[in-house]
C-alpha cells in the first residue's frame, strides 16, 4: 500500500477501531482523528458513571494516553464545519484546513428533538456528548424534582443517573411498558416493575405535550398529553438519536436520515467512507437488521471492517454475525441474541420463564417446526456469547440448547443455577421429556466447566 | 442518613477518640521489683544498676519516663561500646515491658471499661453504621458517589485517615512503649485466651480480627445478592478469627510456641529461622506437624491449590493480608494505579522481595545446618534488615497506612513474596482465568476501575481475551461491577486458556484478531 493520508471524524469506537485497525494492517499509512468532542477516545457508554460518581472522566478512557503517539496515531481536538470534497479539504472551526486522501466520517449520533414546545429552555437537554455530560451537571446542581422523557435506554439510563443523587424522578414513557417496541410483554413488564421499585415515579401511556418555563427562561415543568401538569427542575428529552451530520446537508455528499452507504461503507463520493451511528446502508445488511445501526457492538464491527477495506486489496462487504445486544436496568441486566422481536412473528414459537423473585427472566425463541432456536433475551441472568453464537449459527435444535444450558450460563461463580427449573418448565409446557445434565462432584469440586 | 448510622458513626468517632486519647493518660512509676520482672536474668543486676535514678520517682507522662529510661539504657551501653566491652552491651529492647510495668492508670483497674469506652465502642458504632446500609435498596452494585466521597476519592478525609494509620504502625512496631495502657486494657482478654499476658501483637491481633469482622459484615451489605463476594467474605473472617487469632493464642495456653496454620512462607518469613525452627521441634507431636505441615503447604500446597483454583483460593480466600484488603480495604480498592508504568514497577518488586526472601532463608538454612560454622550470627542482621524493611515497613506502614491513598492492596501488589510465588504458578499453570464473554465488553472501565491489584482489566476484555495474570487475587469485584455481564472468574482445562490472539464474536465479514 502506498503511504496515504487516512482523516477519520470522529473519535467514538467506530472511528477509533477503524484507526486502530488500519494501523495493524498498515504500517505506513498516515492516520488523523478529530473530534471536537474530546482530545482522547473515552467510553460513551460510560459517561452515566461519571455523574453516578463511580467512576471519573479518566477512567472511562480505554488506553493511556502515550497510545495513540506510539501507535503514530494522531489526534486532533477541533470541530469541521465545512468539507470541499472537491479538493479533498477539511476546514476547522478556526480556520485551519486539513487536507485528507481519504476521509472516514464517523461523526456519530445527536439527541433527537422533535420541537416541543419549550425545549429551547434552561435546564432541558438530551445526553449523548461528553458536553452534554457536563451541561447535565450544570443544569441538575442542587435540584429537587426531574422528568425524563422517553422509554428506551438512555431515557432509563438518566432516570438511574437522577435517582443516584436523590433527585425525584417522573419518568415519561408512550408505550404501555417501557421499551415495549423492542422488549416482549413479559420483558417489558418486569423492567417496568424494577423502575418503580427504585422509587421512579413511572407514567406509562402519558406522552409529553410541551415543556413549561418561567420569565427568567428556566424550566418549570411539564404538561402531558392528557393535561397533566408535572413541576420539576431539569427536563431530560431521551427519545432517541439521530444521526450527526448537519454539517454535511446540502453537500454533494448523499443523505437520508443518515450518510448513505453501500455495504462496503462508501458514499457517494470517492474516498469518502462512513461508519457508526451517522451511516444508513442503502440496503440493509439483512433482512433483521436496520438500515442504522447505532449500537455499541456495530460501530465497533463496522470499523473493523473498513479498516480491512481500507488495507486491503479485495475489499469485502459488510456481513455482520448473529446479532447480539446487552444492557443493564438499573440493577436488571439484560442480553439478547439472535432474533427476538417484540411481536412475535407467524412462524415462530416461543417460551419463557421467569423467577419467582421477578428478576430472573429466559426466553427462546425458535421455529415453529423445525423447532430451530432463533434468538435468546435474558435478563438477570449472564449467558455465554461464544455458546449461542454456535447455537444460533448452526441453528441448533431448542432440545440441544436445553439440554446443554448448564453450559450457556455466564453467571458468577456460586450464584444459584436456574437450569434445572427452566428446563423443567419447559418440558411442562411444551411436552418434553428433556434431562438436564448431572454433574459429578468432581466437576463440581474443582469448577469444571467441561 | 439515617439516625441510628448517625448515632453508630457518632459512636465510632468516639471510640477512635477514646483509644488515641488513652496512650497518653496516666502515672509512670519504676520500682526495682518491675525491673527485676521484666529482664532476662543476666541483665537484671545491669538494669536494676543502670535504672537505679528513676526509682520511686512519678512521671506523669510516658514521654518524660521513656525518655529517662532511653537516657539512662543508652549511657550505659555507650560506656561499655567506649570500653569494647561488647559482650556485655544489652542489645535487648526493654522499653515496652519496663513502661508497662510501670504503667500506674484507672486502665489497670478497670481494663474492661476502658475496652469497652474505646474498642468496644468503635466496634459497636461500626456495626450501627453498617447493619442498615442500603436496607430495603434492591440488590445491585452500590458504588453511587464514591467518587464524590473525600474519604474514598483520595480526599482531605481519605489522607487524614491515610496518615493516622501510618502513625498506629510506626508506634506499634517501633515505639510499642508509648501504647502501653492499650496493651493492659487487653491484658484480662489474653489472659482469659492463652493465660499470658498481652503483648502489643495481641493488642493488634485483636484489632486486626475485629476490622476483618466489622468490616466484613459490611461486605455482605454491600454485595448482597453476590454469593461469590458471600462465601469469600465468610472464609476470610474464618480464617481470620480461628487461624490467625484464636488458634495460636490456645497453643500457647498449652504451652506450645504461637502458631499461624495458615501462614505460608516466604509471607511467613521467619518460619525457618533458627528459634522457630528449635521451637517447633522442642514442641512434641505438635511441633513436628507444624514443621510438616508448614513444608507441605510450600511445596504441595500452593502448585496443587493454585494449579485447580488460582491464587485467589489463598490471597482472597485464606489469607490474613488479604483479608483485611477485601473487608477493611475494600472501600479503597478503586485508588490503585492502573497504568502500565505501575505494572512494570509492580514486577520488579514483588520479585525482587521474593528473590531477597528466598535468598535470606537458604543463607539461615545453609547456616543453621552447619551449626552457624559458615556466617556465625551474621544471620541476624540479614533478618533485621529483612524484617525491618519488608516485614514492618512494607507490609504494615506502607502495606495498610497506605489504603486509602494508594488502595487496599499496595503490600499484596508490590511486596509479598508469597503472591509473587502463587502468581508465577498462576500464570504458568493453572486452570484459573478470566474469561470475557466474546463481544460483549462495552469499555466501560468500570472492571479496571475497581481492581484492587491495579490490572486494566478493560484492556484484555474489550479485546475479547481471557485475563490470565499473575497478579490476579480472584476478588471477583471485576466480574460483579461490569455492567454487561464480561467477565467470569472459571477454572476449567488448560486449552484455550491463554488467547493470545483472540477473535471478538459478531462479525462475520472477517475475523480480527486483536
């Protein structure tokens, strides 16, 4: 590969795979990272512990500092306002212009806003950037009362953030329970559950009608669609994400919602590649996934790949494996894998179990009559990547995976082993006549897990 | 807060206030039969001489007493170095046995009272504090604002108790004399135990139980819900209390030398050393199996255990250094270094004290079976040295005083030579290890934040790679804070332990290797 100048936008786990991975592949290439953001990459996933106090700014960023220079990557803190493709030129908020040979836009996502009437004023916002972090802290010094708009993960997210600090939370969701477009009924009920048990004033079916402020601009409270009126002091719109790209509307760069792409992540435009959260495939990488992919796992695949792209001589498209997805609810942790839609399809059949502690909850999703397993959710219960990414892939039999779910439990050592009890009920309602394996003490003495 | 942790952390801070405050109480008075009673018998006519001045004299204060005695002690013995008379130089420290015997307070009275108005009430307040926290709070990770807290966040609290903990153990293991009224008020305890009189070890010993217990508890409050974090914190507080403090204090009521099963060399330095040695010999049966048993836990032991269960069977299990870290220490785990810097600093430590230990016992060793022909007693000084430098000052002031600045594991990490023992067989061969769970690491930081031994845990997890170090004590802490279910602490074979080259799960198109 001849020495080129790869210019990447955006320091996020898209970016900054890509960056890292061209390196590995490519010894010569010149590699530059803005952001605007932040000098160093750091974990956006994390920022809710910082203000939760368990952990600082430091701590979230993955590799020391020294990184970057011993890998001849180089950093640049500064916002790009304006790209001429044309002449293949970045000019910065001050003026500076960067020239690149190849430009990888991987300039994320921003809160999404949908006009509301008042949420121009003080103390409203969304939480994406590390900048809106600290407006956060800001905005919530010293207050009392908070309402969070929005029933999904970063909605949930705040809500646990506000509550760390003994801010009274009322927490606006339009779905009948939260997540319920994504999370089966099941799923969704016991989440919500959980929400109410952290003492979060939860209004399910209540969506947000305008925000309310005082003459000094401040926020006062809300008002629901069913003229509620809510005071508080913060208001937290968490709705969603969009793609960041209003600086490259009215470009001659193609977009939709996102920075459009074919699936080898080119634009448009030679040499001008995106990844992450701001690219929309023209075409879906397959038929369960989205056109967007704004999760922490694809950004991270997707750099990876283009890096390969960018290396190589065959580039090659993007194919993502079994989809697999994980967060934590307050204290409810929660993974997925495979397909497990909120409505379930014709075809498939499903069964579920679910603690009596409500906490605990397995669900499998499989065809109807092949009995091939589809996809896993399972909250309060850790399972092992590696075992149903073969299952799924080699689309195991339901029975197998039942009959071997000793072996997919990812949970800590001594924590209470749920298999017997699911398989158990899972021959009760389906007809089976499974048996669980019987470990021998030996295994047991010394923790074997084969 | 709720009333009843104000009143307990009320309570504690008084307590603490009491036991600072009792050293310096009371009338000192030497009177010749003292003397005589606390010297080895071919000093006594030297000191009762040599001490003859303080006689009936009341000293209000132990720092005018100590500093006549030291006056005293010393010119006698510069005289005799002046006169190279060097056999008959007293190299014995009586300071602490003259002092307590000359110790005149209410303490001797009533000891039990001033136990229970000091200890007694810090270990009360302590347990008022804890019993209701996070009660009627679900199950769950509770590190809400340990970065606000000045006491967990290297704060102005975090120092001031950093710097009170370093002065306790540069008193108790070089001024003992100055504590004395805290030794008498356990003397009834000792007695009560092992029929002798309270040393200042005893004293610690009990303090250092009564942390692990204390603290304990609050262990199970914090991580309720957590059976790993359960168990292990059971098993610390056993050993702690049945190994380290109450068993040996039996032997000695039967008349057998103080004895810590558990101990292992090299952290058990001085196990081969000469006296120890003789001691366990002279012992009967008894001795004999502490002889044996201490050997088989050298070299069967630590391979067998630590080849099935890592080093955390020992370092967060069993031991009483460990112990203290994970209940006394653990709300300072997070201070410890992360950098690569501290990890290289780290490696020619831990070894560098275990190559000194092991070096200094094979010197005793070859010496004592040559019936000190070879060095004579040049020995000594290799165990002064050893015992000054590593023994108190590295595992005591720097190993705890330094919680809440540096973490709860600074002695562990940099010093003990054991750990760098059962960590080289860690990392070579075993059937421990962390394994992350494919792609699912989201960077988090929160694992590497909260290792106590300082390992950047995110590093091997984000890139889908199991953690295979030497320093890992299994606290399983990393594995408890992750938020996205990463890490799992396994033993389980040998193949595919070590991943040099991992592959992270999901992506079809290629497969990277880190």
């Amino acid at each position: 590969m001849s020495k080129q100048k790869i210019v990447i936008i955006g320091n996020g786990i898209s970016g900054i795979t890509c960056a890292r991975e061209v390196r590995k592949n490519d010894a010569s290439a010149e590699i530059l990272v803005i952001s605007g953001e932040t000098k160093y990459f750091f974990s956006r996933t994390a920022l809710m512990y910082i203000y939760m106090g368990h952990m600082q700014y430091e701590h979230t960023q993955p590799y020391e500092d020294w990184f970057w220079e011993k890998n001849r990557i180089e950093l640049l803190q500064a916002w790009i306002e304006i790209i001429d493709f044309q002449h293949k030129k970045l000019i910065c908020h001050n003026g500076k212009t960067i020239h690149y040979d190849v430009l990888v836009l991987a300039t994320g996502s921003k809160p999404l806003m949908i006009n509301w009437p008042g949420q121009q004023l003080t103390g409203v916002q969304g939480l994406y950037s590390y900048q809106d972090l600290q407006l956060m802290e800001k905005n919530t010094a010293g207050i009392q009362k908070a309402v969070v708009v929005g029933g999904g993960l970063i909605g949930i997210e705040m809500a646990e953030m506000l509550a760390s600090r003994d801010i009274q939370v009322t927490f606006l969701v339009r779905e009948a329970d939260f997540w319920d477009n994504v999370l089966p009924e099941e799923e969704a009920k016991m989440v919500s559950r959980h929400i109410l048990e952290h003492g979060i004033d939860l209004r399910l079916n209540t969506e947000l009608e305008e925000i309310t402020g005082n003459q000094n601009h401040q926020v006062v409270g809300v008002k629901t669609k069913d003229q509620e009126s809510i005071s508080c002091e913060f208001v937290g719109l968490c709705i969603g994400v969009t793609p960041n790209i209003e600086f490259l509307k009215d470009t001659e760069l193609d977009t939709n919602k996102g920075i459009l792409i074919d699936a080898y992540f080119r634009t448009n435009l030679p040499d001008v590649y995106a990844i992450g959260d701001c690219a929309e495939f023209r075409k879906s990488p397959n038929s369960n996934r989205k056109n967007i992919e704004q999760v922490w796992y694809t950004g991270r695949m997707q750099g990876e790949t283009l890096a390969y792209n960018l290396t190589q001589e065959n580039p090659i498209p993007y194919q993502p494996g079994v989809w697999f997805n994980s967060a934590k609810f307050f204290d409810i942790e929660y993974q997925t894998y495979g397909n497990v839609p909120a409505k379930l399809p014709e075809d498939m059949e499903t069964f579920y179990w679910e603690d009596e502690n409500g906490k605990v909850a397995i669900r499998f999703n499989f065809s109807k009559h092949s009995e091939v397993i589809q996809g896993v959710n399972a909250f309060g219960w850790r399972l092992r990547h590696e075992f149903f990414d073969h299952a799924i892939n080699e689309e195991w039999r339901v029975d197998q995976v039942m009959e071997q779910l000793d072996q997919a439990s990812f949970n800590p050592e001594f924590y209470k082993p749920f298999y017997r009890r699911v398989i158990q009920s899972f021959n009760e309602q389906h007809g089976k006549q499974l048996k669980p394996k019987k470990t021998s003490f030996i295994q047991r003495l010394i923790g074997s897990r084969a | 807060m709720k009333k009843i942790q104000l009143l307990g952390l009320g309570l504690f801070i008084l307590g603490l206030l009491v036991f600072s405050t009792l050293p310096f109480i009371g009338d000192y008075r030497l009177e010749a039969d003292i003397v005589s009673a606390s010297v080895k018998t071919e000093h006594e006519e030297a000191m009762l001489r040599t001490l003859r001045p303080m006689y009936g004299e009341v000293y209000n204060s132990n720092f005018r007493f100590i500093a006549d005695f030291n006056t005293l002690f010393e010119e006698y013995n510069e005289d005799l170095k002046r006169r190279d008379a060097w056999d008959d130089v007293i190299w014995d420290d009586y300071a602490f046995s003259i002092t307590k015997g000359a110790t005149q307070t209410g303490v001797i009275s009533r000891p039990l009272l001033f136990f229970s108005i000091s200890i007694g009430l810090a270990v009360l307040g302590g347990l008022l504090y804890i019993f209701p926290l996070y009660k009627g709070e679900p199950e769950g990770i509770k590190n809400d604002g340990i970065y606000f807290s000045s006491m967990k966040s290297r704060g102005l609290l975090g120092i001031i108790t950093g710097t009170y903990l370093i002065l306790f153990y540069v008193i108790l293991y070089w001024f003992p004399e100055y504590m004395t009224n805290l030794v008498i008020m356990v003397d009834p305890l000792s007695k009560a135990l092992s029929g002798a009189e309270a040393s200042q070890w005893f004293l610690y010993g009990l303090i250092y139980t009564l942390a692990i217990l204390v603290m304990g508890v609050r262990m199970f409050r914090k991580y309720k819900g957590n059976a790993y974090q359960t168990i292990r914190t059971v098993s610390v507080m056993f050993f702690q209390l049945a190994f380290a403090f109450l068993i040996p204090e039996i032997l000695i009521l039967l008349n057998k030398p103080w004895h810590d099963f558990k101990n292992i060399w090299p952290l058990d330095y001085s196990f081969f050393y000469d006296y120890r040695i003789e001691g366990m010999i002279s012992s009967g049966a008894l001795g004999m199996f502490m002889l044996v048993w201490g050997i088989i836990l050298i070299v069967l032991g630590v391979p067998l255990l630590t080849y099935f269960y890592g080093k955390r069977w020992y370092c967060s299990w069993v031991c009483g250094c460990g112990g203290l870290a994970e209940t006394l220490g653990d709300p300072y785990r997070q201070l410890s270094d992360k950098s690569l810097k501290a990890w290289k600093i780290e490696r020619y430590m831990v070894h560098g004290v275990l190559v000194f230990a092991v070096l200094m016992t094979a010197v005793t060793l070859v010496n004592y079976f040559m019936e000190f022909g070879l060095l004579g007693q040049a020995t000594d000084q290799l165990h002064s040295i050893y015992g000054f430098a590593i023994g108190s000052a590295f595992a005591g002031v720097i190993g705890t005083g330094f919680y809440p600045l540096m973490g709860n594991r600074v002695w562990c990490r940099f010093g003990c030579p054991l750990a760098a023992y059962l960590g080289i067989v860690q990392r070579f061969k075993s059937r421990f290890r962390i394994t992350t769970n494919g792609g699912q690491c989201i960077s988090c930081g929160n694992c590497s934040t909260y290792c106590e031994m300082g390992i950047d845990v995110r590093w091997y997890a984000q890139r889908g790679q199991n953690i295979v170090r030497a320093s890992c004590v299994g606290c399983g802490v990393c594995s408890a804070v992750c938020p996205r279910g990463v890490l799992k602490l396994e033993n389980a074979g040998e193949a595919g332990r070590i991943n040099d080259m991992p592959i992270i799960i999901g992506n079809k198109s290629i497969s990277v290797k880190s």
